[in-house]
C-alpha cells in the first residue's frame, strides 16, 4: 500500500515538473534589468566605481556602459576596436 502511494506521489511530482519545463520552454527571456541608481559600475577605462545615477551613459555595439567623466566616455570611443 505505501509503495502505490510513494509512487502516486512522485509521478504527480513528475508531471508538474514536466509541466512547468514545457511551459517555461516556449517563453522568450525577460528583458536584462538596468541596474538601480545607487548601484556602483566599474569604468571600462580608468577603472573607477560610480554610482550609475551619477554616470556619463553611451551605448556602443548594442551594449551599454557607464564612465565617470565624459574624458573617459570620449577616450572609449576613441580606443574601442570596432
């Protein structure tokens, strides 16, 4: 009687699994979450951490990145292979 039971139990723990696989499959991926305004971001070029509230903000490449000056977002466009 408990090995009918135990085996019930993990098949209904089955399905849903399978359930929810399937059901997660076909959804596209969330879009990426830009990070909140207080949050530290390293500058690609002089290394420094900046609040990303505070940040010269340039998009290159389909890619966003964050600079402490506009010195350092110039000398990115400058320096960045293409």
């Amino acid at each position: 009687m408990y090995k009918i039971i135990i085996i019930l139990l993990l098949v209904i723990i089955l399905f849903y699994m399978v359930r929810r696989a399937f059901r997660d499959w076909g959804q596209p991926a969330p879009p990426k979450a830009t990070p909140g305004k207080d949050v530290m971001i390293q500058d690609p070029v002089c290394k420094t951490y900046v609040a990303v509230g505070s940040a010269v903000i340039e998009e290159a490449g389909g890619k966003t990145y964050y600079f402490c000056s506009q010195d350092c977002a110039r000398h990115f466009k400058r320096t960045k292979p293409s």
